[in-house]
C-alpha cells in the first residue's frame, strides 16, 4: 500500500494544488439563513471534481442541489459481501482568512529552517514543533497573503487520489465505497442537508485531521443555556425599594459563573461555561451560555448548576423571574463509538500496520463526524497532513498526505473482510 501511495504522489500533490486554487469561501450569514453551499465556489469545486470521477470511469457521480457531490463504487473482486463505507471531506474553507487567489507555494525536502513568506507572515519551527518534525518532507506553503485551505483540501486530494488508485487498480479488495465532499463545514452547517438517503454505508470516516497519526474519536457534548430575567419596572426616581433591574440581575448571574471554568482559563479535558451574550433592558434581559464538557454526567451537573445560580439570583428581589431553556447543540461521539468500534479498530490496525503510531486527540468542539454519529453512523475523524489551519501560515506536508492515501488503501482493504 505505501509502495502504491507513493506512485500517486504526484497525482495527490497535482490535485491538492488544483484545488486550492479554487476559492471556496464559505459564508457564515448565507448559512445561518439555511443558504447551502453558502458560496458558488464551493458549487463549482463540486463540479470540477464531479467531472473527474465520471473521467476516471465511476459512474455514480452527482452534486445535489445543495452543493453535496456523492459519488460510489461497487465493491471490487470477490468482497461483494463486505460492509459499505462512507468517506468525506469538505470543500469550503473557513472566511476569517482570505482564501481567494491562493497561490501555493512548495518546498521539496524541507531544509528545517525558518521561511518568511511573501505576504509576510513567517512559519517558525522554533515555534512550531510540527513543522521543526517536517524537516526533510515536501511541504506546501500559501504565499502568505491566504490560507492554504488544506483544511480540507488536503483530505479531499487523498479521497479523490484513492478512488483514482482503485479504478486503476482493480485487483484490489474492497467493499462498496461511497464518498461524500461536503459544503459550508466551517459554518456548522456541513450536516444540515448531507443525503444520508442515498448512503448505503452505515460506518463513515471523516479526512478532517491535521498532523500523522492523529484520530479524533471524541468531542464535547455541546449545550447551549438560555436565561431569561424579568425584573420589576418602576420610574428611576421613585424606584426605591420596589424596582428590580432585569440588567442588574443578568450582570450578577454572568458574575457568578465560575472563571476558573471558562474558554480561556481551560483546554485539555476540561470542560467550560462561556458566557456567550448578553442583551436587555431593565425590564428583561437575557444571557445565553455556552456549556461544554466530554463527560455527560459531568455535563447534567453543569446544567442543574446554571439553573440554581439563576435561582440564587433573583431570591430575594420579589416581583422578578428566570425562566432557563437548554438546547442540546452536539453530543460527544465517543459513547456510541465505543458500541460501534469496528471501522476505529479498523483504521487504528491499519495505520499500526503501516508504521504510523495513532494519536487520539479529544476535540475541543465538534465535528461533521460528531453530527453524523449522533444520526447514528459512527464517524470518526483522521489526519489529512495539514497544520496550522485558519491561518495565513496553515502549511500541509505531502509525506503526512501521503501516508493518510496509503493508510486509506490499508483501511478499504481490512475492512471489506469485516463481519458486520
Ligand atoms: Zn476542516
């Protein structure tokens, strides 16, 4: 299989510079709006990729109108009877960095030392442990004034490259191979319209990583608290004692959310509270709350915590209410993925068969693979070889691809003899 990845090295190089070369800005406000693919980019990546899997012979190719471009191949020699599997990737790229004219920049055996780009930004390896391990590999730069978008072009190029790989060479085992690249990820709306109708597969398998060997298999479970103060108006000048300030009464909520639980005092396991907005007037205000944490029990407690804060806020102020909405927003996937580990196992022996020592890394947020598992096809996440993504310095290492194509080939392989 590394033998094999390593023929099609320059036809995964050639793809993801292709690629890159389209912008695919996704649009944050179109999306919120329910307008998916957010951007014509992302419609027209869609297409010329299309176009590619109908030429290199698969017939089922389509892009739905919401800009989803699913493709299939029937299951190769003698594994008819081997599980489908889905593997996706997203096309957009994230707008907080421009991502129009990318003009990437490659630099073959990396010398391990400092690169100042044109645009100015510099790529540090005394800063960047990653990229101080690159030395010696091929690596991809952007030209400093964009994102590289090699999250998730990198994983799209590797997908494409595979289905390349088994159409040229049929002698290899696999069961049915669907692969869906999807828009607007980096929106949060890469889930909302994927046609889980037209998948056979019930596993799927996410190339949305970043450096070799990593594999996301758990997240937060993701809530997100409303709460809402009414107080007691009365005319400022004669308010005392009877009025009670709905804007005094949000304040001293957020002021009793623990800081030292909060985005910025956090990061490994540890979950959090994120005052997320605040608005209102005397007569009512709101507050919404984010509340992350990877251990659901842990999560129950975090959400009878802000009922209680909001209820220790208005005791005492007579006339005043608080009324707390919790909205489910995404659940960590390692649950369900513990009851379904045959494609993780699958993938982790494929990798350790390759030389590559797996990685799991918890995610501090959430995934297209976190939204799929909770609709119940278990996805876990893989390394793609990007780094450093939303950024103007986001760099890929072609090796690190590489390796992801030959562990892919590994992986289709192993797992059309799974039993499930
Ligand atoms: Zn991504």
């Amino acid at each position: 299989m590394t033998d094999l990845a390593r023929q099609f090295r320059r036809n995964l190089l050639e793809r993801f510079l292709r690629y890159a070369g389209v912008r695919t800005t996704s649009d944050t406000v179109r999306a919120d709006k329910g307008i998916v693919p957010s951007s014509p980019g992302e419609l027209e990546l869609a297409e010329i990729i299309a176009e590619e899997l109908r030429a290199l012979g698969i017939a089922e190719v389509a892009v739905t109108t919401h800009g989803y471009l699913c493709a299939r191949i029937p299951a190769g020699p003698g594994c008819a009877c081997g599980p489908p599997v889905c593997l996706l990737a997203h096309l957009d790229t994230v707008e907080t960095v421009s991502g129009a004219d990318v003009r990437p920049c490659v630099f073959e055996g990396y010398d391990g030392t400092a690169i100042t780009l044109e645009g100015g930004a510099a790529l540090d390896p005394a800063a960047d442990a990653e990229l101080a391990a690159a030395k010696g590999e091929t690596i991809i730069t952007s030209d400093g004034r964009t994102l590289l978008g090699a999250d998730d072009k990198a994983g799209v190029a590797e997908i494409v490259t595979l289905m390349e790989i088994l159409l040229a060479h049929r002698e290899i085992p696999h069961g049915e191979i669907e692969i869906i690249l999807s828009p607007d990820e980096e929106t949060g709306h890469g889930m909302d319209f994927v046609p889980t109708q037209w998948m056979h597969s019930r596993h799927c398998l996410t190339l949305d990583g970043s450096g070799l060997g990593e594999i996301e298999c758990e997240c937060f479970n993701a809530w997100k608290s409303r709460v809402v103060f009414t107080g007691v108006a009365r005319h400022t000048g004669t308010a005392r004692p009877a009025m009670v300030n709905a804007v005094s009464l949000a304040a001293d909520f957020v002021s009793l959310l623990p800081r030292h639980e909060s985005p910025e005092t956090t990061d490994g396991r540890q979950g959090f509270y994120a005052p997320h907005r605040v608005s209102g007037t005397m007569e009512d205000a709101e507050v919404t709350v984010l509340l992350r944490d990877f251990d659901a029990a842990a999560m129950e407690k975090r959400l009878k915590i802000v009922e209680q804060l909001a209820q220790a806020v208005i005791a005492g102020h007579t006339g005043s209410t608080v009324t707390v909405t919790h909205t489910r927003q995404y659940v960590n996937m390692r649950e369900s993925l513990e009851k379904q580990p045959v494609l993780l196992n699958c993938l982790v022996r494929a990798a350790k068969s390759l030389g590559v020592t797996p990685v799991f890394k918890p995610i501090r947020g959430g995934t297209d693979g976190s939204r799929l598992t909770e609709m119940g096809y278990p996805t876990p996440n893989m390394w793609t070889g990007g780094h450093n993504f939303h950024s103007p310095t986001e760099w890929a290492s072609l090796d690190q691809m590489e390796k992801a194509l030959a562990v892919l080939i590994e992986f289709v392989v192993q797992f059309a003899y799974e039993n499930i």
